[in-house]
C-alpha cells in the first residue's frame, strides 16, 4: 500500500504533503496560542491541518520505509534520512494530538477564565514548543533527504 502508485515511489509523491503541511501547521498552531482573539475562528481549520499533517507524516515515513528496503540499505546518508523521517513520523503524530488537545482546552479556558490563566498559559507554551519542535524534525529530515538524494548528483 505504501509502496508503488502508478509506478512511482509513493514516498515521492507525499513527501512534500509533509513538507508544506507541518511548517504551515505549525504557524496557525502558534497564531492559535498566542491570539486568543482568533481562536473561534481558527479552531477548524488548524484542527484539519493537524490531522492532515499527522495523517501525511505517517503515509511519508511509512512509504519511506518501503523505499529504503526497494532501494537497500547500503547508504548511510539514506539510513541517516530515515531515521530523520522515523523521529519525523513520531513528531507529527504528537504534534497533532497535541494540537487537537490544545483547541479543547484554550476554547474551554477562553469560556469559563480569562485567556491568561495558568492552564492556558502553559497550553499555549507547549503548543509553541511543540510548533518549534515540528518545524525543525521537519527541515531536518527534509535536509538529510535531500542531501541522500543529491548529495553525489552535484558537485560543488
């Protein structure tokens, strides 16, 4: 299933889903956090992303793991590129859980307290850390890829 589509590498054709959707993700998440103004109307949206950045975060690192067994494991710049994408996989998959979290619990706290009371405090930081923390599993993984796939192309 995560293999082929069509004859191509399915890992090409959603990677750069993952690319996109995890840095744009990330920076809704932390208008979220940081605008309580904006969170009624963002709540749908980011909550959509988070689920199409964990949902392509998987099929990525999942297609990832069939083109590296297609292609072998003799590459270490590869090797260094899918454990990226393994940290990578796991990384969307918290970061969306924390992200739906996130939206319960500011929207519930902007209800019944003011934006700044403890819980929403140390939820919008947690959101910002973890937006952080998924824009940079992001480049890195995306770098390594490049690097594996370019790396012995192009000569400086």
């Amino acid at each position: 299933m995560f293999d082929l589509f069509d004859g191509l590498p399915v890992h090409a054709l959603v990677v750069h889903a993952v690319v996109v959707l995890a840095p744009l993700t990330a920076l809704l998440a932390v208008i979220y956090a940081v605008a309580p103004a904006r969170r009624l109307g963002l709540r749908w949206p980011l909550a959509l992303l988070a689920v199409a950045t964990g949902v392509t975060g998987f099929v990525a690192g999942e297609s990832g793991e069939k083109l590296e067994h297609r292609l072998g494991g003799g590459n270490p710049t590869l090797h260094e590129h899918t454990e990226a994408g393994d940290l990578l996989k796991v990384a969307c998959a918290i970061f969306m859980v924390l992200v739906l979290l996130a939206i319960f619990v500011l929207l519930r706290a902007d209800r019944k307290a003011p934006a700044r009371s403890p819980l929403a405090i140390v939820t919008a930081v947690v959101l910002v850390l973890a937006s952080v923390g998924v824009c940079y599993q992001t480049v890195v993984t995306g770098h390594t890829g490049a690097r594996a796939v370019w790396g012995d192309q192009i000569t400086p």
